[in-house]
C-alpha cells in the first residue's frame, strides 16, 4: 500500500505532462494539414520497376 502512495502521483505527474505535450503540440500546428491527404491520394510517384526478361530479350537489343 505505500507503494500506491509514491507511484500515484507519479502517474498523475507523467499523464499531466503527456496532456501538456499534446496540448502544446496542437497550438504549434503540429497536427495542421488541411490540403495533404486529400492531395496525396491523386499524386502517384511510384516508379514502376523494371522487368529484367523484358530488357534481356527485347528485339532492339545489340548484345553480342
């Protein structure tokens, strides 16, 4: 039971700073992306990957 007594405020203190830190976070804009995942879902930046049999037996091909 006395350990309650020092391990309860600890959790109050760390909760309190962890709301602190959210709070914090939220005023300084980490949280702010009105345009990104609306956008993000049209732009497509995959490269395809190349097909190694393709280029092997392409018909253009000089290989000697």
């Amino acid at each position: 039971m006395s350990g309650l007594v020092f391990l309860i405020p600890i959790a109050l203190l760390m909760g309190l700073a962890g709301l602190a830190g959210f709070v914090w976070a939220v005023r300084a804009g980490q949280f702010d992306d009105p345009d990104g995942a609306a956008a993000r879902i049209l732009l497509d930046t995959d490269a395809p990957l190349p097909n190694p049999a393709a280029a092997r037996s392409s018909p253009g091909s000089a290989e000697s």
